[in-house]
C-alpha cells in the first residue's frame, strides 16, 4: 500500500512540474508576441504618420495657387480657345 501511495505521489508531482513547465512555455511565447506587436504597432503608427504628411505635401503642391506661381515664375501662358476643339461624342 505504501508503494502505490508513493508512485502515486511521485506521478502527481510530475504531473504538476510538467503543467507548470507548460505554463511558462505558453506564457514565454505570449510575451514575445506582446513585444512583436509593440514594435509591429510602432511601426504601422510611423508610417500612418508618413503618409498623412505625404498627402498634405501633395496637396500643398497640387494647389492651383502652387501651380499659377510655378507657371508664371517659368513664364508659360494659358492657351488660347481656339487651341481646343470641342468634339460631340456619337452614339
């Protein structure tokens, strides 16, 4: 009786020690994908950041006050009517 008292006991504390093995494994693997996604977030935010001031760059410079300025420093001129022909579209 007291040997099956004893494996009984030898094979609970294995049990126990391989669950909480178990636990730290999981727990290792959820931290690194916290880290991960810190620095992946990071990341996504810098090129949200990047690409906002993109888009107000090209506003900025797609501006028709911009471009009247840029025109009028390299001395172009708007063409006259009679350079465009108007066409119907038939059907």
């Amino acid at each position: 009786m007291k040997y099956h008292r004893r494996r009984f006991l030898l094979i609970g504390a294995a049990g126990v020690i391989v669950f909480s093995v178990a636990q730290l494994i999981v727990r290792n693997f959820y931290i690194m994908a916290s880290v991960e996604l810190a620095a992946v977030s990071a990341g996504s935010d810098s090129l949200r950041s990047t690409r906002q001031a993109l888009i107000s760059r090209i506003a900025v410079l797609e501006a028709p006050g911009r471009l009247r300025e840029i025109g009028s420093e390299l001395e172009l001129i708007p063409l006259p009517l009679e350079n465009f022909v108007l066409l119907e579209a038939g059907e």
